[in-house]
C-alpha cells in the first residue's frame, strides 16, 4: 500500500498530510513507514499496525516532532500513544 497526502481519524484524533508505506494483509494495515501533520507538529510512525475489525486493535510506534508542537498537541499524541495495545 502506498498512500497519497491526505486526512485520517482514529479514535477521535485526526491527521492531515499523510504520507504512508505499507501492506494490507487480512484484517490489518501494517505501516512500514508514515509521516503526517496532526494538530500543528509532525509526526512519524514505524512498524506500526491498525486492525480494520472489533476492537480496532492498533499499535503506533513513533515520534512526534516537539520542537514545533504546542503542549496540548503533545499531550493529545502521547494519549494516543499510551492507549495503543
């Protein structure tokens, strides 16, 4: 899978500027590599995986750039990434 800019929501954050590489296999994507733009500051994933049935399970492994990033935007990401099983 290869994906275009673009906008995502999951789990009621959102994304923009989505840049992705990857596979789909049965019931999940799993990301080799992601970059997008999400509340004002970059992100980057790696080896990350979402399932596309019941419980939604993901697992995001990454990076948000802070250096650009306000304090809510770091704490909306962090809660996201502690919530990922």
């Amino acid at each position: 899978m290869r994906s275009p800019a673009g906008h995502a929501a999951y789990f009621g954050y959102e994304a923009d500027d989505i840049h992705a590489t990857g596979t789909i296999v049965s019931n999940e994507a799993r990301i080799a590599k992601a970059s997008a733009r999400a509340y004002g500051a970059g992100v980057t994933l790696a080896n990350s995986t979402i399932s596309f049935d019941l419980p939604y399970r993901f697992r995001f492994a990454g990076h948000i750039h802070q250096d650009r990033s306000c304090a809510t935007c770091r704490r909306a990401f962090r809660s996201l990434m502690s919530r990922a099983r």
